[in-house]
C-alpha cells in the first residue's frame, strides 16, 4: 500500500486518513476545498461523502458534500453541527487549557480570537421546505502564521492554532480529528435530533456577559448573543430588552447554477 507524502517543516506530512464514510479528495495548496467542492457538486461531479481538502499545511480548509433527505430548514444545522463538530476534534487532539468558542454565524475562536470558520452553501432557489439537491458545508482553520503575506500576525483579531498554543497540531491530525467527529455528530443528530447540537453550541457561545459583532447579512450588529431557539436560529439582544432572531438559512450562501 502507498501512502502520499508531503513536506513540511518538520519532515513529510502525511495525507490524511478519513473514514470509510469520506473519500478524500485532495486540492491543491492555495485553493480553497470550498471552492472546487462548490463547483464540482454543481455541476453533478460530487456526490454525498465526497470529502475535499486542501494540500496547505498552514491551515485546514476542508469541505464536505452532503445530500440532504430533509427540509433545508433541518439540514441548514449542519451548519452548526460542524461547528461543534471541530469543536471537539481540536479539543481531542490539544492541550486542554485552550478555549475554543462560536461566534455567529460561522467564527470559531481560539482564546477569543479568530481562528476560522464554518461556511455552508446551497443551491440558489431552494426554500426552506425544499430538500437540497446538494449541500457543501466547509471548515478553513488557520493552524500557523501564512508567511507569504505582509506582516503576519499583525490583526489583533485574528489567530493561528499554534499561536495559541497547539505547536502539535498539524492539518493532517485536524482533518483526520474534523472528519470523525463529524460524522459522529451527524449519527447523534439523526438519532437524537437537534438538542444535543444545541446544547453543544450554546456551551461554547462566544460572548457570555459581553457585547460582540456578529453578521446577519449585510448588517453588522453589536450586542449579546443569548442563545438558540430549537431550530438553530440565534437568539440576539441589541439592548433596550429586545431580542430577535437571526435566521440561520440567512447565513448559508446561495449558489446560481
């Protein structure tokens, strides 16, 4: 049996290896999964379990093609399951003491501080009651400093895994890590529903007692994220008592075919 290497700081890095759920398909580095798993879904070169990921050893960018058998207005909390999902995956494979929080819609904090995100897309046209022809939900983590850009590290707002700790982790242990607690946490959301995924999510909501930005849409809004109703929508106080609620299919994005 062969196995691809490739070279990185320390010596070769090894492609992941994913469940038998997953086919791995790689991309090259530079190229976001996202990207090439978007237009390969849409155009029916894709199909469910197709895992693609990038060659980049500076950060994991990762994307998984699903198709839903359900309403989009369920199968959007994939959204949110992959959230959790790595989560727990970098929680498996990091030193403890790390906080890994969510901020909505899609951030992923590291001691408070970006470090990735969660983005899931769609076809254009497709309602709520509709079930997806397809789905991609994608994870990019900024796992060490990209030294090709000017002046790294200099955004206040913005980390690395290393950075933060976690010299250990590399792309290949993360995607393998991301990978299986995904589809552990698709078993449990089929079998228990969403409850569990909330309960994960809102454990880890960024902002507890503080003011944060968050994205609905075009808007940028400062205030206190108090929650999730059961559907997955977030529940948000921009003061003065009022809470309203983010939609979370307002922040999949919609493809044109």
């Amino acid at each position: 049996m062969s196995m691809t290497m490739t070279t990185g700081p320390d010596g070769p890095l090894a492609d992941p290896a994913f469940p038998p759920l997953l086919k791995g398909r790689p991309v090259q580095p530079g190229v976001a999964a996202h990207s090439v798993a978007v237009a390969d879904a849409a155009a029916g070169r894709a199909g469910a379990g197709d895992l693609y990921w990038s060659r980049s050893e500076d950060r994991l960018s990762m994307a998984v093609v699903l198709e839903p058998d359900v309403s989009l207005s369920r199968a959007a909390q994939m959204h949110l399951l992959l959230m959790v999902a790595f989560g727990d995956a970098f929680g498996a494979i990091s030193p403890p003491e790390i906080g890994i929080h969510y901020r909505w819609p899609g951030d992923i904090l590291v001691n408070g501080a970006k470090a990735g995100e969660v983005l899931t897309f769609v076809p254009a046209g497709c309602d709520a009651a509709d079930e997806p022809a397809w789905m991609v939900v994608a994870l990019d983590v900024n796992i060490t400093l990209d030294l090709s850009v000017p002046n790294p590290g200099e955004r206040m707002d913005a980390t690395t895994l290393h950075e933060e700790g976690a010299g250990d982790v590399d792309r290949t242990r993360l995607a393998e890590s991301a990978s299986r607690h995904f589809l552990t946490w698709i078993d449990t959301w089929s079998h228990d529903g969403f409850k569990p995924v909330h309960e994960n999510w809102v454990g880890r909501m960024a902002g507890e007692g503080k003011t944060v930005t968050v994205r609905d849409g075009a808007r940028q809004l400062a205030g206190h994220m108090t929650g999730l109703d059961e559907d997955g929508n977030l529940l948000f106080s921009a003061g003065e008592g009022r809470v309203e609620g983010l939609s979370l299919l307002a922040a999949l994005s919609r493809v044109q075919p």
